[in-house]
C-alpha cells in the first residue's frame, strides 16, 4: 500500500472511531437526561458525563436541533425531547412481543378481574411496554414506569435469566441498598429457574404483583407478563393467576422466535 493510500485509510478509520465516539457520548447525555430531574444543567451534564463543557454544549445543541432534546427559555437548562416519543411510539407498534400478546391481555384481565403489565428488561432496569386497566386501577395512573429491576417480580425473573452483562447492571442499578443486591446475588439460581413469582415492592404506592416469563420459540426469555395482586403471600391465588398468566405467556412464546 501506497503512503498516500496508507493515510487514507488511517483517516477514514480515525472518522470512524470519531463518529462512533459521537454517539456514544450523545446517548450518554441522553441517559443522563433520564436518570436524574426534568431539566439539568450543562455544567451538571458536563460533570457527570466527563466530558468538556464545549463538547457537552455542542452535542445538546445537535440533539436540540433533532428535537431529541429541549432547552427550557427560562433557565436555560437541558430536558429530553417530544422525538423521543415518537421514536419509541414507532418502536413499540413494531415490536413483535405485543403483537402477539395483544389477543390476550384484555382476555386475562377479564379473567383474573385486574390489571395486566408487560415486561422487558432494558439495560438493567424493568421497563413496562404495556397494560391493560382492570378495576383495581388506582386513580393514579402510572403507564409508562421504568425501574430497577429488582423492585419488581417481573424484574427479577428477566434480570435473572439474562446475561451476566446484563445482570451486572441490574446490580449496578440497585448498588444503593447493599440488602437488595445481596439478596439477588444470593438468589438468582432459584429466580431463573422459576415459572413465577409474587412480590410486594418496598414502594407502597405500587400494587404488588405475580408474573411469569415469556420464552420464545428460540428459548429465549423475551419479556414478563405480569398481574396486579392483593398479598404476595396467598400462595392459592397467586399461582392461580400464574396458571392464566402462564398459558397465556406461552401462547403467545410459540409464536416469536421462529422466523
């Protein structure tokens, strides 16, 4: 290779290395942007992030443009943008999990009288995809929660069953209570090879809840399908409801994964 065809190469490889570096420190800010309040400022972002001040300022600047970002008139600090929720709107009318659960949930909320979540486990925390209202609803509505998934019972069987990767950041998630990682650490044999589980969180504002894994076609544990629940410790009702919970799960695993 020629010296001229040598720099090149060298330079479209190191605008490759930067490009990629971009967007990782864009979604960094992004995850940044949803962890802590509503509107932060750069100079906390900056902080936080590791990066400079000018590098932080010029990439809120381009997502601001894209709408993936807004900057509040008044005190001029930084929120997450409306694109995001057309993006993960798109997202989730695509998204083959609720296409095909979407004949059963209205069936089971009927059936077990209570509200119906679904599950997925996305970098480390239990993040709810859908739901179905049943008459236990709270005049509260809470449609869109994200979590650590070991506050949920759902949670638990996805963080369990994924990978050590994943698994490691749902204890990085919850390395604030040393009781609860603990407690994972110490049972995450017997999550993973659980067909349900009951679980009463530690916010008491949150109904407690039973929910099975959906295994695909592949085997793969692709989400949670979750009820609403009075007491985690009537063991009668809560496998009954594991039973519905359960047949429709698997109904609905026996057709993903096989395309």
């Amino acid at each position: 290779m020629s010296a001229e065809a040598a720099t090149g190469s060298q330079a479209r490889s190191t605008a490759g290395r930067g490009g990629l570096g971009t967007v990782r420190n864009a979604v960094r800010l992004l995850e940044l942007l949803a962890e802590g309040p509503a509107y932060q400022q750069l100079t906390d972002l900056a902080e936080r992030s590791g990066m400079s001040i000018p590098t932080v300022h010029r990439l809120l600047r381009s997502l601001v443009l894209a709408d993936l970002v807004v900057q509040d008139t008044r005190s001029s600090r930084y929120g997450l943008g409306p694109e995001l929720t057309r993006l993960s709107n798109h997202y989730l009318a695509r998204l083959p999990l609720l296409g095909a659960l979407g004949p059963y949930l209205s069936q089971l909320r009927d059936q077990l009288g209570c509200t119906i979540h679904v599950q997925t486990l996305v970098r480390g925390q239990v993040v709810y995809v859908d739901r179905v209202d049943g008459g236990d609803r709270s005049p509260y509505r809470d449609t869109h929660r994200v979590s650590s998934a070991l506050a949920h019972a759902g949670g638990r069987l996805l963080a369990a069953r994924a990978e050590d990767e994943e698994w490691d950041r749902v204890l990085d998630q919850a390395a604030a209570d040393d009781r609860v990682v603990a407690e994972a650490q110490g049972q995450r044999a017997e999550w993973a090879a659980a067909d349900h589980l009951a679980l009463a969180p530690d916010d008491a504002t949150l109904p407690a809840e039973v929910a099975v894994p959906l295994v695909d076609g592949q085997g793969t544990t692709v989400a949670a399908l979750a009820a609403n629940i009075d007491d985690p410790e009537d063991a009668e009702h809560v496998a009954w409801v594991a039973v519905h919970l359960g047949r429709a799960a698997r109904a609905a695993g026996r057709t993903l994964g096989h395309g």
